[in-house]
C-alpha cells in the first residue's frame, strides 16, 4: 500500500521557519522524483519544489527561490522542505507528490499557517 505522510506544519510567525517531512512507503522511493505543492484557501493547488531521483537537482517556484529548500534522503525514504523567512501569503496546506512515468502519488498534505 502506497502511503506518503506529511508533518511537520504548524503556526509560525512571519520570518520564522518550518521543516516539512513527508515519509514515504510502498513503493520503490529512489527511483521517483519528488515535489512539493501547496494550495491556500480559495485557490488553486501550485508546484513550490521538486527534486531529481538522486537529490542532484532542484527546482523552485519563483515565490520561494532563495527561502525554501528541498531535499530528501533516500535511505529513510523520505524528502523535506525546508522554509524560512517564511511570509503571510506562504499559508497553505502542503503537499507532498512522487512521479514515475503514468505513477503519480500524493499525500493528505500539512497545514502551514504563518501569522501573527
């Protein structure tokens, strides 16, 4: 059974930073590239990282170049997403996504919320 758990999320006050993780099982975690996505109320899901199967390569969405990074371990089947400075309009429910060819999973996502 494929699974991806996000965590991680909480309330931060604006500067402040967050650590996603989202842990992975049922399939084979290495050979998947990994995103990131978030969506915020009342708007559509959008891209915010990916990651290449090694860890060799990173894109980012323009909104968080320079204040998120991703990464992953493929030992623990895992990839994180590290945030900081994090902004008002970051708030979002998180999501993490791993992409095979046609093979395309999801998790339930994580809340952020970045507020004072």
């Amino acid at each position: 059974q494929v699974q991806l758990v996000e965590s991680g999320g909480g309330l931060v006050q604006p500067g402040g930073s967050l650590r996603l993780s989202c842990t992975t099982s049922g399939f084979t975690f290495n050979i998947y590239t990994m995103s990131w996505y978030r969506q915020a109320p009342g708007k559509e899901r959008e891209f915010v990282a990916h990651i290449t199967t090694s860890g060799g390569n990173t894109i980012y969405a323009d909104s968080v170049k320079g204040r998120f990074t991703i990464s992953r371990d493929n030992a623990k089947n895992t990839v994180y997403l590290q945030m900081n400075s994090l902004k008002p309009e970051d708030t979002a429910v998180y999501y993490c996504n791993a992409v095979r060819g046609l093979s395309d999973f999801w998790g339930q996502g994580t809340q952020v919320i970045v507020s004072s």
